[in-house]
C-alpha cells in the first residue's frame, strides 16, 4: 500500500509541492526500512549482530514511520483538492498507517508476551 501510494501521488496534479514530496519521502523510506527489516529476518543475520536489539529496533521503526506516515497521509488528504490520484494516494497512505500498526500490536505481542510467558 505504501508503494500504491507512492505512485498514486506521483503521477497526479499536484497542488502543494512541499505537501506531497513529504508524503513521497516518508512512504519511500517507510518502505525501504520495512524491506530492510524483511531482508533482516530472511537471511536470519539477527542470529550474527547480537549486539542490536533486533525487537526493540524494529518497534522503534514502525512507531516513528507510522507517526511519519500519520501526518502526511493528513497532510496529502488536506491539500488534495478533490485531485483523484491525491485522494487515493492518501487512501493508501492511510491504509499503510492501519497495517503499521497492526504490525507494531503483533510485533509487541510476539517480543513481549512470548518474553514474559517463557519466564
């Protein structure tokens, strides 16, 4: 959804430069962080870097990205202008936000619960 987004606001009229190229460098770099903590656990290289709290890492990025991603989805709905590609770019934007934080609730619930039941 982050990359609909992307591409939904990219290709349309835009309105307020400064708006949506926000919203452009929040949703690419949501985006290569995600698939940067993707490749993390394929390639399983949390089991070598012991040193970084994989967990606690991981919630720190999907809570400030989807902070980020709160306020310019907001800000790209407010100035869109009944633009259509705007609109749905902020749809997407929206969504992405939704599915951050269900990622955030299911990563906590993961680390923390499963931490404090082994115990």
């Amino acid at each position: 959804s982050l990359l609909i987004g992307f591409i939904c606001v990219n290709t349309s009229a835009w309105t307020d430069y400064s708006a949506y190229s926000y919203f452009q460098i929040v949703t690419m770099c949501d985006l290569v962080m995600i698939l940067f903590f993707y490749l993390i656990h394929i390639f399983r290289i949390y089991r070598k870097l012991t040193c970084v709290s994989w967990p606690l890492a991981e919630f720190l990025h999907y809570l400030i990205g989807t902070i980020l991603l709160l306020i310019a989805s907001i800000v790209a709905a407010s100035r869109s202008y009944n633009f259509s590609g705007l609109v749905a770019g902020a749809t997407f934007g929206f969504l992405a936000t939704v599915l951050c934080v269900l990622s955030i609730w299911s990563s906590y619930k993961v680390s923390c619960v499963t931490q404090s039941t082994s115990k």
